[in-house]
C-alpha cells in the first residue's frame, strides 16, 4: 500500500511540473483543452449511478452543515467509517497477492 501512495505521489508531482510548464507556454488554451477533455466525466460518473450516491451525500452534508457543523462532521465520519466493511469486504474476494506473485525459491547450494 505504502509502495502503492508513494508512486501515486510521484505521478501527481510529476504531472504537476509538466502541466505547470505547459500552462507557462500554452496559457489558457491548455485549460480549454484539459476542460473539454474533462467535460466527459459527469455524464460517465451520473449515468453510471456513482454520481447519484455522490449527489445524496454532498446534499447530506449540506442540510446537516446548515444545522450544525459538528453533525455534519459526524455524518462525514460515520460514513467512511461505514466504508471499511465495505472495503473488507471487497478485499476477501480479490486474489491474494502473494499467489500472483509466487515463484519457487531457488535453493541456495555452492
């Protein structure tokens, strides 16, 4: 996981430092053209159902954030603590990776 975070990392600051220095050259043409290569993603997300679940919690968080900040706060927490089942979940039925990676050791004789 660790290996996983450090290369997602990497990738973010990377792709920071290329799109920073195409802004510097390209200017606003650069944000029309990553804004229409990004206008595809609400109609995937909301036809896809997730954007539906997305909707219910932001709308969620702002009805209770109107109320009460702490019962906002606690519906944010409640939720991603509700989440981890989920992930075990999810986690119990993919392979292991040990047994995609597995290879014989090789025995050590002079």
């Amino acid at each position: 996981m660790v290996v996983g975070y450090t290369a997602l990392m990497a990738v973010s600051g990377g792709s920071s430092l290329l799109l920073g220095r195409l802004f510097d050259r390209y200017r606003f043409k650069l944000l029309i053209g990553l804004t229409l290569a990004a206008a595809p993603f609400a109609p995937l997300v909301f036809l896809g159902g997730y954007g539906v679940f997305w909707f219910l919690g932001s709308a969620s968080i702002g009805f209770l954030y109107d109320r009460s900040i702490v019962w906002a706060i606690t519906f944010c927490v409640v939720a991603q603590l509700a989440a981890i089942p989920l992930f075990i979940w999810v986690a119990a039925r993919q392979p292991a990776r040990a047994a995609l990676l597995d290879t014989p050791a090789k025995e050590n004789t002079p």
